[in-house]
C-alpha cells in the first residue's frame, strides 16, 4: 500500500504493508489503484496555480510536494505565516490535506514540512541548524540504501550525522550524504527549475506578399483574432496580455502588446485595442508574417447576470478603462480612496479603476474644498491669536478682506509616522472674502506655543 | 380656434420639420432635470439634455481654479446613474469635496491625460462608450470642429457630456466667447454666502448664467450650491413660498 486516508491510519494501517493483509484485517477495505502518472500530471498542475498565485519560481519536489521561492513575493500576501496560512486554506478548500514550512534551504523546508511537528512554520534565518538536528535521516532526500545502512551503524537523527566525520561517510556511502547534508543547511546552492506554463494560445499567419498598408495589417488582425478567441473559448480563458508580433522582412521583429484589466474572449473589443496600435508599428520593407500570442490568459467563467427585475445592472465599463488604459497608461486611470489621515493631503489615496470598491468614506463634519493646491501656498495675514480667523490675507498679490469665517478645525501631526510631527498642529478655517470667493486656509501652529509651528498662515483649498 | 391655438400648431410643426432636419427625430430626447422650476422652465425639454455637450466655465477668478464650476459639474454628474468619468490634466480636484455634493469616489473614475489632445480624445472615447453616468473634462481650448465631434459621440450613446473650460490664465478666459456645438453653456460665479445670524459661513450662492442654450433662451439665476444630493435651489427670499404664504394667512386669519 502507498498511501493511506485518515480512517485507515486510525485503524493502525500504515503505507507499505501488504493489501494482503491489509484486506485479511478488514475485509471491506476500499482499494484503489495508485495512478503515478495521473499524481504527477497533477502535481504539475498544481505547481503552475501557484506559479500564478503565489511566486513566479515554482517547482515540483516529486513524489508528493512542491518547491517555491518566495523570495520577495511574501508580502505581497501579508507576511510569511499568513502567505502559508492561506496556502493550507486553499488547499484544504480543495479537500488536500497540506504542510507548508518557509526555510533557508530547499532541503531543509523538504526536510521541516515532511517531518517537522507542526503543519506550518517558519524557521528564522540562520537557525536551519538547530531545526533539523532532531529530524530523521529521511528528511534528507536520500535513496532508501543508504538510509537503511546509516540505520545499520545506529545514526538515526540529522544531527548525529552532521556532527560525524566525512571522509569515512564519503567512502561507504557514496558523496549523495554530504551533498544532501550541505544542501539542507546552505553551504551549497540547488537550483529551483520552474515550471513553464504550458504552450500559450496562439495564431499566426504567413503572408505571400509581404504587407505594408495600415488598412492591410487591420484586415489580418481582424482574421487573426477570432482564431485567438476561437482557441481561448476551448479553453476556457480569456486573456490578460495580447501580444502582436509582426516579422518583418528585413528580419527584424516588431510588436505591439495590449493589457486588459480582466480576462477578455471578446473578438470586437480585442480586434479594436490592436488596431488602436497600428500607427505605432513601423512596417519597413513589408511584414511577412504575423504571430498573435496570448502571452498571459486567465480563466474566464461565465457570470450569472444581475436580472432586470431585481435591480438595473450597472453598465459594464471594463471595456473602457482597457482602451483608455492603453492610450493614457495605466497610472493615469484611478480612483481615489479614503485613507484615515486627519491631513488633507494624506486622506486620500489612488487606486486602481477597476479595484474593489470599498466601504470606507470621509468624515462629513466640515465642508471641504473643491479644489486642493498640491502645496499650501503661504499667504500673509493679520489674525487675533490665539484662535480667530484672519481679518485680512494677501494671496498673489491680491489683498482679500475676510467677511466671515468658520473654525478653527485643528488638525494634529502624525506621530507614529514621523517624528518630527511629534508636536505639529494645524488650524484650517474657511473663510469668505467681500467678493464671496472662498478659501480654506491653515496657520501652521495652534497660535500659542512656538513647537507647534512657524504660526505662518498657509492658503491650501479653494471652495466652490 | 384662437390665434393662441394657431400659433402654437405653427410653431410644434417648425419643431418637427427641424429636429427631423438635425437627424435625430427617432431618438427619444431625455433630460436631466435640475429640479428647480425656475431652471428647468427655461431649459428646452425642462432639464439639462442628456445624449449632448455642456460647457461650463467659471466666472471672475474661478475661470482659472474651476472650484464653484467644479462642484456645480459634480453635483450634475451625483444625480446621474452609473460611473462617471472625469478627465483632468492638472489634477487638484478634492475628492472628499465631491463626496458632499454626493458623487461617490467609488463611482468617479479619473483620467489624467497629459495634453488637451488627449484629454479631447478621451473625452469622446468616454462619450462613446454610452455605459458611463456622466463624462466631464477639463479642458482650456475647445474648437468647434472638436465639439461637433464630441456632440456627435454624445448623440449617438445618449451620453451626458461636461466640459469644464478652465484656463491658465485670465486673459486666455475671453476664448469662451468663441462658437463651439455644444448644448448649453453656463458660467457660475460666486456669490456672497446667505448671512448668517451666528459669526460662520452660510450656504454658498453662485450665479448661475445660462449664456447659451440651443432651441432656448439666455437666463441668469442666483442659486444655493450643490446641497449633500447634488441639487440646487433658490435662495428662500428668492423663491415665491406659496405654502408660507398660506400659512401666514390663515394665522392672519386666526
């Protein structure tokens, strides 16, 4: 027997006894035949999910675990423990029972996840050591010969056996002992091979002639997309990244690549982002052939709808965000969000068009300007201290005199951010000038104490 | 049948022989009503037109910060339905502040483009589109050959289009003398805020020019800002108060 469910190794059965026996225990056993192939194919599978969702260098550690370097993605998903955390999740979700161990060494989180005692860990940097010293020696990736003849000369445990001299070991056992052993704790490197998705969807046309004419390469991306979509559609994906690439006759290459905020099987919308790109090839002598590769797909499921006699569905306005996000750049399309900051300028954050919306709002307590200048603008003004509005203020060059005022609304500095704001404080007032133009304006300081600011009078919003 | 009556029919057959002139005689014309009776009885079809350019601009020093002109555009863009896109090249626009006139920051997606061109272009791929509340944009010169092409996008989506002419510098604001194929045209000043009996600032006021408006005639309105929906109204001095005015007869009465 290779391996066992939960049931079973409560009933004291164990892989590697004999089916045998183990049906002469209990004869209503339910038996299935190992499926090696069919394990590896989906040990592969499962490492390319994760290649997709956790870290780019993804590997199988055969027969039944799997190898990342998540060097650098970790915080991406909050941290070590809850990246592993959520790794056992989803796995579990799946009906996969999973160990996961963050190490130095490949060997050593092998070794930590195989036969360590908890299901998750993290073993700090530099104390790979002290972790494995208590593991057995067939942590250690090592063939079942020589883990048998270590047994043979009483060494059970990884520690005892990193502690024995080398030469003797090299001698009876061949160098795999050393080599394992240094590769568990660091001394030397082992390359992670990522897997490579499998082959990208993709089309491509040879032309007779070469092409020229802008119109000429619209037609042939109008042929050659719904091919594309024609073999996403089999696959159920849709694609993130679309790249265009167009041989030219004079050997070079040139390319056009398109992004999409969502996964897209639509032939109109996609036929209309490349074409969009057209004026930016510069064609030469001819193209003589033309390759569209959809070099970053995702699944694409299709959604249940919201019905009409519920409520009125939204218009979907993805389609948009893509043209306009490949004319103006994605940096340029945004949304803002509101972040906790008493400070003007740090309530607020961009984020992407299409992020999820959140719930949070803006504190509505005092109106706030229309208009936010990115630097307060300093202004001179006469004001009673220590808390009235100015009477006067002189902002380019032009006098204003104040009719009417509301504040003071102090605002505080960020400590826990900086230390220098440690004693900051703002009074922002908006005040009406005789014209009826309105202002926000802010002394730096609360009027009183020196600490707190210069008491300099700032303007730093214009209300509408 | 009166000459009243005569009148009347002459004039609704001008109308038709004129929208089917236009082209567009098929396509139900909505508005966007600002509910405000005063505003609306001016406007041709009582309300701002959707499926059509707008240009706002403001007036005195707001033709350069757009602030007042601003928040009057998002209090319009509030009581739309769906997202709306606003394109900007230099981006100063508070967005709590549009919160209070009751546009979302979930429902207002922003564009910075880095020329007016392509502030225009997008401008009429947003008017394309026809999925999109609203679409505003800020922008300092607006040709007519541009406009025709941005009222032509917003004609066949049915899509309401802003732009708010905001220029750099005082003397550049004369542009907004020129002809442009827009809808309507507004200019909002600010006005002294209504006086308070307490020491504080009071609801701002705008005046509210109507400069342009195609099938309609020019009006000025002095109007309460946008309130937390995006609505205006008249100053209460302003507005006739029939149902107070009853009210203070039957007390006379009393």
């Amino acid at each position: 027997m290779l391996s066992v469910d939960l049931a079973a190794r409560k009933l004291g059965l164990r892989p590697g006894i004999p089916v045998a026996k183990a049906q002469a225990l209990y004869p209503d056993l339910v038996l299935m035949d190992a499926d090696p192939e069919g394990d590896r194919l989906g040990l592969e599978k499962l490492a390319l999910w994760f290649q997709h969702r956790i870290a780019p260098i993804v590997a199988v550690d055969a027969p039944d675990g799997l190898v990342l370097d998540t060097t650098g993605t970790d915080h991406l998903h909050g941290g070590e423990l809850p990246m592993l955390k959520d790794m056992i999740h989803r796995m579990a979700g799946a009906g996969f029972r999973a160990r996961a161990v963050v190490a130095d060494t490949w060997g050593s989180a092998h070794a930590i996840a195989r036969y360590g005692r908890a299901p998750i860990a993290v073993v700090p940097s530099g104390k790979t050591a002290s972790a494995l010293a208590d593991l057995p020696i067939e942590a250690l990736r090592l063939p079942h010969t020589i883990v048998e003849g270590l047994a043979t000369l009483g060494v059970s445990r990884i520690g005892p056996l990193a502690a024995m001299p080398r030469a003797p070991l090299a001698l009876r056992f061949g160098p795999d002992v050393a080599r394992r052993l240094d590769q568990a704790f660091g001394r030397i490197g082992e390359a992670i091979v990522p897997v490579r998705p499998v082959d990208p969807v993709e089309v491509s046309r040879n032309f007779a002639e070469p092409i020229g004419a802008a119109e000429t390469i619209a037609r042939y991306i109008g042929k050659l997309v719904p091919l594309l979509c024609q073999g996403l559609d089999e696959r159920g994906q849709g694609v993130r990244r679309l790249d265009l690439l167009l041989h030219r006759v004079d050997s070079r290459t040139e390319a056009i690549r398109v992004a999409t905020a969502m996964p897209v099987r639509d032939t109109k919308r996609l036929t209309r982002l490349l074409c969009e790109k057209i004026e930016t090839i510069n064609p030469g002598f001819g193209i003589e052939r033309m390759v569209l590769i959809a070099s970053l797909a995702e699944p694409m499921d299709r959604r249940q709808t919201v019905s009409s006699l519920i409520a009125e569905e939204e218009a979907d306005v993805s389609d948009l965000i893509d043209t306009l996000a490949n004319r103006v750049g994605t940096q340029a399309l945004y949304r803002f969000t509101p972040v906790e900051s008493d400070l003007p300028e740090r309530s607020f954050c961009r984020v992407p068009a299409l992020a999820p919306e959140e719930t949070k709002n803006w504190p509505d307590h005092w109106p706030r300007p229309t208009r936010l200048l990115a630097r307060p603008e300093p202004v001179q003004a006469m004001a009673e201290l220590p808390d009235q509005p100015p009477l006067f203020f002189i902002w380019r060059g032009v006098r204003r005199k104040v009719k009417c005022a509301d504040g003071p609304e102090r605002v505080f500095g960020e400590w826990w951010k900086n230390d220098a704001e440690l004693t900051i404080a703002r009074d922002y007032f908006r005040v009406e000038d005789t014209s009826g133009e309105r202002f926000w304006l802010y002394r730096a300081g609360d009027g009183e104490h020196g600490e707190t600011g210069s008491q300099g009078w700032f303007l730093h919003g214009i209300f509408g | 049948m009166t000459a009243e009556t005569h009148k009347k029919l002459g004039l609704e057959t001008l109308r038709a022989a004129i929208s089917r002139l236009e082209g567009h005689s098929d396509r139900r014309r909505t508005v966007l009503p600002f509910g405000v009776r005063e505003i609306d009885g001016r406007l041709p079809g009582g309300g701002l037109a959707l499926g059509a350019l707008h240009e706002v601009a403001g007036g005195g020093n707001d033709a350069l910060h757009s602030a007042a002109a601003g928040q009057f555009c998002a209090g319009i863009a509030a009581r739309t339905r769906g997202k709306v896109l606003w394109i900007v090249t230099r981006q100063d626009v508070f967005a709590p502040s549009m919160k209070q006139v009751g546009l979302s920051a979930r429902r207002t997606i922003f564009v910075e483009a880095s020329s007016d061109v392509d502030v225009l272009a997008c401008f009429e791929e947003g008017l394309r589109h026809g999925g999109l509340g609203a679409v505003v944009a800020e922008v300092a010169r607006l040709s007519m050959t541009a406009s025709r092409r941005l009222q032509l996008a917003a004609e066949t989506s049915g899509s309401l289009g802003i732009a708010i002419r905001r220029w750099r510098r005082q003397t550049e604001a004369a542009d907004f003398g020129q002809p442009t194929a827009s809808v309507t045209r507004w200019r909002v000043s600010v006005l002294p805020s209504a006086p308070l009996p307490v020491p504080g600032v009071g609801r701002p006021r705008w005046l509210l020019e109507l400069i342009r408006a195609r099938a309609g005639e020019c009006a000025d309105f002095e109007v309460e800002a946008c309130d937390g929906k995006g609505r205006l109204s008249l100053p209460a001095a302003l507005a006739d108060r029939p149902d107070q005015e009853a009210a203070g007869q039957r007390r006379a009465n009393a």
